[in-house]
C-alpha cells in the first residue's frame, strides 16, 4: 500500500501511533461535521458538503482510519450532538430520509480511503473515478432506503435522493480532483 497523507509524518513508535491516530480520527469527524453544515434544505434530502467530507477524509486518511472517523462522526450524531445537516442530532435522524445516506458514508469512505493507498489520489483521472464510486456507493445506500421511508416508486425516489445532488456532487468531484493531486505534488510525493 501507498502512504496517505495521514501517513506522512505518522510517528513509528508506540505510542505516539496510536495518540497520532486518534487525533486524525477525531479530526476527520469533525471536518465531516462541519461539511455538514453546508446545507440547503431543498425535501426530504439536503443538499451539503457532506458527502464531501465523507469522501475526503476516507482519502486522506486511509480506509481505516477513514472508516473510523466516519464511524466517530456517525457515533457523535447518534448521541445527540448536533454534528449532521442542518444541526440535526439523536438516533431520529437514522429513521429518516436521510438514514440510507449516513449508513452509507462508512463504505464510501472506506472505498474512497482503500483506493487512496493504491495511489488513486496522486492524478486527476484516477481521483475522478475514486470518488465518482465513493459516491455512488452512497447512493446504493440512500436512495433505496428513502424510497422505503417515504414509501415512493423508483422514479420519485430518484427524483428526491439522486437528481437534485449530481452537479454538485460533480463540482466536490472536481474540488477533490484539483486538491488531492496538488497537495501531493506540492509535498513532493
């Protein structure tokens, strides 16, 4: 595997890796919870930076860590602080629309982290199709459970939980797809 950018300044021993790690844990969860605030409530599914967040932190920090910082992030939001679109907090937001969605960030960015350490964040093309997946998986999550709460067919529930997020899912592709590679340049990696 390839190193993350997490990885760059990791300590090599105990146990400062396991301290190092935490923080960066704790630190992906937070930026996840701040992208979240970047809402505009447009039905039963904001639109936010969310899944900007999600995909981001699963590439800088690996999968592991990745999935542990959506894992924290998620785990903060259950308990009741107010960490998810538009300050929404407690296990209610699980059972609503957007339930499908937050299940769904664990294997995002646990993909997006995983092809991240195959090197997948060093292009622009590579990291195009890296985060292209790490958003349709969030899609296999979300748009299938919201057409269950609301109880719609497929073409609504695609109008409500797919249609209204591509382009901007497109644009936080592109950001990712300048910034990853630049920062990786600019490190001299």
């Amino acid at each position: 595997m390839i190193a993350t950018y997490a990885d760059i300044w990791r300590p090599q021993t105990q146990p400062a890796t396991y301290l190092y790690d935490i923080v960066w844990i704790i630190a992906g969860s937070l930026l996840i919870a701040l992208t979240a605030q970047i809402s505009f409530h447009i039905g039963p599914v904001p639109i936010t930076g969310q899944t900007f967040g999600v995909l981001l932190v699963g590439a800088l920090l690996g999968w592991k860590r990745g999935t542990l910082a959506v894992l924290a992030y998620l785990a903060e939001g259950a308990m009741g602080m107010p960490v998810f679109a538009g300050g929404m907090a407690g296990p209610a937001a699980f059972a609503g629309p957007t339930g499908g969605y937050l299940v769904g960030f664990l294997p995002a960015a646990a993909l997006t982290g995983w092809l991240a350490e195959l090197g997948w964040d060093r292009n622009v093309l590579m990291t195009i199709v890296a985060m292209i997946l790490g958003n349709a998986v969030i899609y296999v999550f979300g748009v299938p459970y919201l057409k269950t709460i609301l109880a719609v067919d497929w073409p609504t529930a695609f109008a409500y939980g797919f249609t209204p997020f591509w382009i901007g899912d497109l644009v936080k592709v592109v950001a990712a797809a300048i910034l990853l590679p630049t920062g990786w340049k600019l490190l001299g990696k």
